[in-house]
C-alpha cells in the first residue's frame, strides 16, 4: 500500500484507497451512497478570517450531481467588503480534495471547502484562497520550485479553575497531566483535525497558563507538517474551526487572540516555509543554508514590513509585537535564534545516528534529514487571514529571487546573538523596525503594494481593502495611550477576543 494511505486516518481517504488529491465528482458520489451521508456542507473563506456554511440535504441522485457540479450562488457584499451590492453574485463551487467526514454532525454529512467564482465562471481574482494559488503559481514560474508551508496554531482554552494541581505561572511548556488540564481535549481536537486532512506534526502545552476570577486560561499548541502551501491554508482554516466547535461542546471558551492579558504570553501563528523541486528539499546545500533559502530570506527581510498587512490584523496584534519579549521587533533573521524575526531552526544537520545511540540495538537508520529543514516566520498571529498571510510570504520569497542584491541583503541582516541584551545594542539598532500598529502597517503594505500586485497575484482591490480596514482603526498612537492602563488594555482584548 501507498506509505500516505497506510493508516491515514481521514475517511474518506481510507474508504476510496486513494489520496485526496486524486478525488473525482464520482468518488465523492460513491463514498455518500455507500456511507449512508444524507447532507452536503459547502464551506469557504469570508473577509474575516472564518469559515462559513452553506448546509444541503441530498434530495435525490440528480441534486447530488448538480450541486457537486455547479455549486451554488452566495451574495458576496455579505462575505467581502470590497464587493459592492450591485454586482454581489458570486458561485461557491466545491473542491473535492477537501472532502471530509463532518465530526460534529448529528446527521451524516460530508464537508468540502469551495473556491469563489465570478458572474462570468472565472476564479475571483479577490478571493483569499485565488491569491494564495496565484502566488504560489508565480512563485514556481519565477523559480522553478514549489513553496510549501506549515503553520504552529496557538490558542488558550479558558474553563472554571479545579484549584487542583496548579499550573506554575508561565512555565506551561510542553507540561504534563494533571499540571496541564487541557491535553486531552487538545489531542482529541488533532484527532479531529487529522479525520479531516490536516497533517499534524505534533500538539503540546505551551508557555502561558494563568488563573484569574477563578478561571483558567491554558495556552496550547498544534504544529503542522510542510505541504503545499494552498494545502497549508486549508488545513489551518478546517483546524480553527474543529477547535472552537469541539470547545462549544465542552463548555470551554477558546481564543486565538495575539494578546489577552497584559504580562503574560500572547499566541503567535508561525509559519514555516520549504522550498523543493521534485520531491527534494531545497532548503540545504552541504549540510549548510542554500543559497535559494537565503534569497526566500532576503525578500522576507525586504517585505516584512508589509507582511504584517496579513499576519498582524488588529490592534491587539502590536500589544505582543513589543520590543524586549519573545515576539520579534526588529528585521532580521539567524540560526536556532528565538529573538529574530525569522528563525532557521535546528534542522537534524548533525552527522550522528542519534536513534542508535539511544537505541543500541537498533542498525544504522540512514535516514534523510535534510527533508525536515525549514525556515519560520515569527512575527503572525491568530488575527491574520490565512490565505492572504501565506500569499504574502510566498510572494516575499519570490521577490528574494528577483532582485540583485538579496544574499548582501541576507548577510547584513543576520544574527547569531541575542539582540536584546545591552552589549548588542549597536547590532540592534542597524536593524529595521516591524510596524508598531495597524495604521503603520498600513503604510507599510501602500508603500511596498507593488511587489504583491506584481504578477496580478494580490489585485489591487485587496490591497485597498486591507489597507483601508487596518487605517479604520485609528491606532497610531494607542499603545502609548493606553501604556499600563490594565482596564484599557482588558477592553481592547475583549472587543477582538475571537479574532481571525
């Protein structure tokens, strides 16, 4: 058996025997009569970052073959900003690759993710998942390479505190029962999100853990692995939505909000990225950063300000951006470095056969590492949109390949201290700045549109329309406002507790 079947644990994939990206109309027809599926879920990406539901019951055989076929017809000036009311109309139309077995569902039913269509059955060019495919599109004819992607999705579970075995103040890193309370909810969520698609690398409790009122705020974390970056997206989206659900039904609350309290960890989204080119990671080259890699860096040094447009939605997004904590300020980028912007991490470079030395009996494993090297960017957090946070790494990375100077580029702005620390300040203040709040993002993401547009990746009604959402909210100066003002800082949370 193909090694991606053997045991994978999606339904649908196990019961047709083949991969989803081999899912035809017939397939998806043949798993519903055969499975006893007696309702249809179209779901797709809205202009605020979440899913939302068209819900069909199977009339007949011919219905079936008509909504698989031709989708259905949503009023787009509902789901985007930018689409006027006069010319709403858009198609959903679903893709079958993201066919999966609804777990929440009393009644059986199957889900599948939709791309937007237009009056005239052309892609929306404005549409979130259309600019991804478009960016990675640009991205492989620039360089001959596929961009692929994976996200480290962060969240708290907030539920009553059982005054029982209590959490160590901001020392919840990859603790265990019964100091942790939440792993088991945590792993039936990866479960979940496996049975639907998503390929998960590993979940863990993270640094934040808290109790205030008495109630206890756990912060955990969920790590992909690299596929394709439209894949990637998909997967990240699907994910958020099984973790609230499964939340709802157990009468936790959960947030994927950048900040919700001041002194204690916020949640980022990093995003790790790997260039390859027929099948072979191209992150490495004797062991060492390939040049390739350092050209996708310089054009993330080169964009990163912009890239907050995407990763960094609201203002609560820059109350973790500060400087002195964990999550980056400055544009820069080095090895194992957990103060930089983006961060190559420990990539298995080393030549020992760790598996046997812990493992004696075993024989020489052979393996090759070099699959498992990535870069991540550390600045997003859960407020960003997805699909166009992705589409703008991708485009970054391209951009590393078509400008001259990138490697000299790469060179200055590499790290290997921790620029926080005094004796380091002259290295620290050589560095760039991220933005400090949504309206400088904004300017940033004006300043630099081009690079985006170039290509008709991000069409220029997206970038207006972003540009004008992170201008609504009048920011400039609200950090220094509201400085340690905790009520100030309380009512901000509330009001984009369940962003993205």
């Amino acid at each position: 058996m193909n090694n991606s079947l053997e045991m994978n644990p999606n339904k649908v994939v196990a019961f047709l025997g083949k991969a989803s990206d081999e899912f035809t109309k017939a397939d998806i027809v043949q798993y519903i009569k055969e499975n006893g599926i007696r309702m249809v879920n179209f779901m797709y990406p809205a202009g605020d970052g979440r899913l939302k539901t068209l819900n069909f019951v199977i009339n007949n055989s011919a219905y079936l073959d008509e909504i698989l076929t031709c989708g259905e017809r949503v009023d787009g000036s509902s789901l985007f900003p930018f689409i006027e009311a006069g010319s709403s109309d858009l198609y959903v139309v679903p893709r079958f690759c993201t066919a999966f077995h609804d777990p929440f569902a009393e009644i059986p039913t199957l889900t599948m993710l939709c791309s937007y269509f237009n009056k005239d059955g052309e892609p929306l060019e404005s549409s979130p998942e259309n600019t991804l495919r478009k960016a990675c599109r640009a991205f492989n004819e620039v360089t001959g390479m596929e961009f692929q992607a994976m996200g480290e999705l962060e969240y708290y579970v907030i539920a009553p505190d059982s005054e029982m075995f209590p959490a160590t103040d901001q020392k919840g890193y990859h603790e265990s029962a019964p100091y942790a309370k939440f792993n088991d909810f945590r792993t039936e969520c990866m479960s979940y999100i496996a049975q639907a698609g998503g390929q998960i690398k590993y979940g863990h409790s993270e640094v934040g853990n808290f109790t205030v009122d008495g109630m206890v705020y756990e912060q955990n974390e969920i790590e992909f692995l690299p596929v394709p970056a439209c894949q990637a997206a998909d997967q990240l989206m699907i994910a958020k939505w099984i973790i609230r659900n499964l939340a709802y039904r157990y009468g936790y609350d959960i947030t994927f909000a950048p900040k919700i309290t001041a002194g204690k960890a916020g949640s980022g989204l990093h995003i790790h990225m790997r260039l390859t080119k027929d099948g072979h990671n191209c992150m490495l080259e004797g062991g060492v950063l390939s040049t390739a890699a350092r050209r996708a860096i310089a054009g993330m040094m080169v964009l990163a300000p912009s890239i907050t447009a995407f990763g960094n939605t609201n203002p609560t997004s820059y109350f973790r951006l500060v400087p002195h904590q964990e999550a980056p300020t400055n544009v820069c980028w080095g090895d194992r470095n957990r103060s930089v912007l983006v961060r190559v991490p420990l990539g298995w470079a080393a030549k020992s056969d760790m598996c046997r030395i812990a493992n004696p009996r075993e024989n020489e494993s052979h393996y090759d590492t070099a699959q498992k090297q990535t870069v991540e960017m550390r600045s997003p957090d859960g407020s960003a949109d997805l699909y166009q946070l992705i589409a703008g790494l991708a485009v970054a990375c391209r951009h590393g390949f078509e400008i001259e100077n990138a490697l000299e580029i790469a060179e200055r702005t590499y790290v290997n201290v921790n620029i926080h620390r005094k004796e380091n300040e002259d290295k620290l203040a050589m560095l760039a700045q991220l933005p400090d709040s949504c309206a400088a993002s904004a300017e940033c993401l004006e300043s630099q549109r081009a690079v985006y547009e170039k290509y008709n990746v991000f069409s220029p009604a997206m970038i207006d329309g972003v540009v004008k959402r992170l201008r609504s909210y009048g920011d400039t100066t609200l950090r220094a406002d509201i400085g340690d003002d905790k009520e100030k800082m309380m009512e901000l949370v509330r009001r984009y507790f369940h962003c993205g």
